[in-house]
C-alpha cells in the first residue's frame, strides 16, 4: 500500500518517532485512537478493548500497541509482525499530529481532545511521577532525536509558560517540553468532515460515557445492546481500569512513581482554576489565537454538548 500523502513532516524526539509508522501495514477495519497527551488515550482504549472482549472474545493487549513509542524495549519488527499475524480487529494508539501519521481511507481514527487548561494539569501530574527509570527510557534508549526531556523541578507556573509559549518542533509554538497539544488538534480538525475520522470530548466522556460508548460503537460497526453498552461502561470506569492494571502486576510502575495510582489520577476537571493566574491565562488565549481556528478552540473547551 502506498504511503498516504498527508504525512509532509517528521516528528522524532525523546519519546516518539513518526518513521515507525513506515513499515505498518494497515487491515481494514483497523481502529487508530490518536490525541496529544492526556486526553483521554487510555479511557478511549480501554473503550475499545473493552467493546472486543465482550463482542469478539479478544482479550486486552498487556501493553499498548503505541508504534510511534521510540522509548520502551520493544522490538519495533516483532511488534510489526505480531500486529501483522492477527486476524481479528486492531486497535493502535497514536501521540501523532495529522501531517505525521499516515490516514489510510480503510483505517478508522479517533481523535480525543480535551480542554487544554486540562491537559496541562493531568500533564504536571504524569510528569511529577517519573521514576529514574522513565527518565532513562526517555533519554538513554538509543535513537533518540534532539535534546533530553529536562528533569521536572516542581515549578509549575514555569512549566505552564514554557509549555503554552514554546514548541518542541520548529513547527510548533506551545507543547513544550513533550510537543503540541493544540498542533495535535488543529492539523486533526482540518479532517474532522472525513468519513473515517471521528471527535471525542473528555467532557462529554465524562458526562454520557453510555451514550459516547454507542456513538464509538456506531463509528467502527461494532453492534452493541443497550446491556452491552452498561457493561462496557462499567469495565471502563477509572475505578475498574486503575483495578485492572494493578491486578495485571501493576507494569506502568516502572515509570510511574505510584504506578497505576499515579497514572490513573483524579480525572477531574477545572483543577487550573486554583493554579494558573490571569498573566498564565493570557498566554492561554494567546496560544489558542495563534494555533486554533475559533471553532475548534470553543470544542477544546466545551465539548460537543457546550
């Protein structure tokens, strides 16, 4: 198959490649759920697994099938060629802006987003709880691209300005030290009219996960009972996926200082209110000025139900 024409840059730094895409062969009816970061990935991914283990008997992956992940001791051919055997449907996860992720007319993407005062808090967690060891797969694993990501010093209004004032890419103007959150979003919603891409909210994942449960359902043909639609619910609630890894042997504690815990936090929104100041604001509007169109940005903040 033909590398899609919508992949104009390359993006390589300490935790992803865009390159690893290069020897992916998709299936159809492959599922590819992609976000920036703390979004909602593993909500919707949990989703999904969920959705197959009930409807077709496939069981969870015990790790993601994240390709372009440059810094987990993964043999990027094994892992190509176990996604190659399978002949059920596939589910990938996907950190890749839309002119770096190759959109194939047989693959169906979702894209996740979340408001990005959100995001920045859910990120100043994820970050505080790196172990040595994500530090080490971050900025030791060989092939790595530009500088290390920098240890976190705790400063968090720091963090926030360089976050929402600088990029990781020439390309890029905010999503630094990691790479745009709002980039991510924008190049994504220049597709949001193709047939095989498809929004989700975190908000309205939180308000109606029943009703966004069936509308992901509906998105990539999988038929679902109401009474599948509660189950699925419930095994994808932040109680029972935070259970789950844990019970699974808790393997994002290397990375994470409080493992499952850790990453698995409080899920909540509107934390940045006590955090982020009128001059962090700002440059808040200021980002969404430069980056987003203003239809998109009200989407980031609200949600498809406002």
């Amino acid at each position: 198959m033909s590398w899609p024409g919508n992949v104009t840059r390359v993006y390589q730094n300490h935790t992803i490649d865009s390159t690893r895409w290069r020897g992916f062969e998709p299936h159809d009816g492959d599922v590819i759920v992609t976000t920036s970061y703390k979004s909602g990935t593993t909500w919707t991914l949990g989703i999904f697994y969920n959705m197959l283990a009930l409807k077709d008997g496939v069981p969870p992956p015990p790790m993601d099938y994240w390709i372009d992940a440059r810094m987990f001791p993964v043999v990027l051919e094994d892992q190509l060629a176990e996604l190659a055997a399978m002949s059920h449907r596939r589910v990938l996860k996907s950190h890749l802006a839309a002119d770096g992720l190759p959109v194939w007319r047989n693959v169906r993407y979702v894209v996740v987003g979340r408001d990005p005062r959100d995001v920045f808090m859910s990120l100043v967690n994820h970050y505080d709880q790196f172990t040595d060891e994500a530090y080490a797969a971050f900025n030791e694993t060989p092939g790595r691209v530009g500088e290390p990501i920098p240890r976190y010093d705790g400063d968090v209004r720091a963090l926030w300005k360089n976050w929402i004032t600088r990029g990781w890419f020439d390309w890029e103007s905010e999503g630094w030290p990691w790479w745009g959150n709002m980039h991510h979003v924008a190049t994504w919603w220049r597709l949001r009219d193709e047939p095989n891409v498809h929004f989700v909210h975190y908000n309205d994942l939180k308000a109606d996960l029943a009703g966004e449960i069936r509308r992901l359902a509906e998105f990539v043909g999988i038929d679902l009972t109401p009474a599948d639609i509660a189950a699925v619910a419930e095994a994808s609630s932040l109680e029972a996926m935070r259970a789950g890894a844990v019970a699974a042997g808790d393997p994002l504690s290397m990375m994470f200082k409080d493992g499952a815990k850790g990453f698995f936090y409080k899920g909540t929104n509107q934390r940045w209110r006590s955090v982020l100041t009128d001059e962090d604001l700002e440059r808040y509007e200021a980002a969404k000025e430069r980056v987003l169109t203003p239809d998109c940005a009200q989407w980031l903040e609200r949600g498809n139900r406002g």
